[in-house]
C-alpha cells in the first residue's frame, strides 16, 4: 500500500519540475538593421534559449519610413517587424528592432 501511495506523489513532484523551470528575469535585447531604399523590409529577433517573447516592437530612426507591421512570431520565441518608406521617399533607413523575453 505503500508503494501506491507513493507513485501519484512522485509523478506530480516530477511533472511539476519539468513543467515549472526556474523562471528568468525578464530581460530586453535589441538589433538595428539597415534597410534598402524604397523597399519594405522584414527583420525577426529570437529569445535567447527556451525564453519567450513578452512584448517588443521598433524604431524608425529616419523620417519617411514607418512600421507597417511589429507582431510575436507564431511560437512566441521572438519578435518580427516590417518596415516600408511612405510611397516616393527613396532613401535607405536603420530601425532598431526590440523584445523583452523571459
């Protein structure tokens, strides 16, 4: 009976320390990219490890351009951007891409 007792406590103590990591701090990174004149661009940053994407978004440093659009990836393991010129505006751009991850 004994044995019995025991086998539900240790699975639980054992899904629980595989399900429950040993949380990070969250933590933000950050790249700037330099875009090609009058076109759109895409840029994707990744969690360092098995973290996760909590929040992010972006920069333009250069007038003219904008963010057309600033989302997590499908696995929330990072953050993807799109950049665009406003239509006529010909010239190169940086933008600084951000995510916090934990």
């Amino acid at each position: 009976m004994r044995t019995a007792a025991l086998l539900p406590a240790l699975v639980a103590a054992l899904l629980f320390s595989a399900v429950a990591p040993v949380t990070a701090a969250p933590h933000g990174i950050s790249r700037t990219y330099h875009d090609p004149a009058g076109k759109a661009a895409t840029h994707t940053l990744l969690c360092p490890g098995r973290e996760h994407a909590h929040s992010g978004g972006a920069q333009v440093h250069d007038p003219h351009n904008f963010v057309s659009t600033s989302q997590p990836t499908d696995d929330r393991r990072g953050w993807t951007i799109t950049t665009e010129p406003i239509p006529g505006n010909n010239r190169a751009r940086k933008v600084t891409l951000y995510v916090l991850c934990a």
